[in-house]
C-alpha cells in the first residue's frame, strides 16, 4: 500500500490523507514486530522457528486451544496457520492431542520448549516497555488513546466484513 495511490476525490481530503497513512503505519508496524522478533531470535541462536511462529506461542500462553480458536481468539491473523502449528510440533514447541468429543478437532498447548520462547518474547516486550517509559516515548495514556483508536478501527473493519455477506 502506499499514501501516493489514487482513489478519486474524497469529501475530506485530509482525512483521507491520515486514513492512509494510518493503514501504511499499520503495515508497517506488523512488518517491523516481526523483524524485531527475527532479529532477536537470531542473536539468541534460535534459527529453528520463525517470528510469526514465536508471536504466536506468546499469543497462546498457557491456553489450550484448537486450531480454529486461535484465530477467533486472536492469537493468529496469518492465513497458513495448518503449517505454522505442524512445524511447531515437529520442532517440540508445542503439543496436540485429538480432541475426545470431536475427533477431527485437534488441541494444542505448549511444551516446557514452547514456554521458553514464550518468556523470551515476554521479556523483550517488557524490555521494550520499560525502555519506552524511561525515554518519555509515551505513557499510559498515550497508548491507551492509540488502543482506543486501533479498536474502533478494527470494529469498523468487521463491521464491513460482515456486511458483504
């Protein structure tokens, strides 16, 4: 996506404008996280996993889930998350067991593995929260009126979805 494409003449120009460069940071933010997490994982020799891997073994905590939660549950937007749970697996991150009721279901939980990499990435983003607070970057407030914003967003986004059908 870039802020120069052309979508014809809007009734508020400027808030046009923010709107796409809203959407841009968006992107941009979600591509940054994961290069931050790459490069961590990196420097701590961790190879056999990737950041979207990693994000989603922080999302999934101590929970238990299925496949089909981890996205209504929000710990996983990607679109290949069927890959994404068989290498965790293979590599000993986590564990699935067939569900008993519904035998096509499957459950996940992390190993000891998987909780490793789960207070790795914890204690990056404290790290990160820590280093923000002391420069002055923002404060609580700052961040709650960004939560604010990015939910109404997200709200309104759904809204559409659910509209098309």
């Amino acid at each position: 996506m870039t802020l120069h494409t052309q979508i014809g003449q809007p009734a508020h120009p400027g808030f046009l404008s923010q709107y796409l460069e809203s959407l841009a940071l968006i992107e941009r933010l979600h591509r940054l996280l994961l290069d931050v997490l790459k490069d961590e994982f990196e420097r701590l020799g961790i190879i056999e996993i990737n950041a979207v891997q990693a994000l989603l073994l922080f999302n999934i905590g101590e929970n238990e889930v299925t496949a089909g939660e981890l996205k209504t549950r929000g710990y996983y937007q990607g679109s290949n998350v069927s890959y994404n749970l068989k290498k965790l697996v293979e590599t000993g991150y986590m564990h699935h067991q067939r569900c008993e009721i519904d035998r096509r279901s499957v459950r996940v939980r992390l190993t000891e593995k998987g909780r490793g990499v789960r207070q790795t990435v914890a204690d990056l983003f404290q790290g990160h929260a820590a280093t923000m607070q002391d420069r002055g970057l923002t404060d609580p407030e700052g961040l709650e009126d960004v939560n604010t914003a990015l939910r109404r967003l997200e709200r309104f986004w759904a809204d559409q979805i659910r509209y098309i059908y």
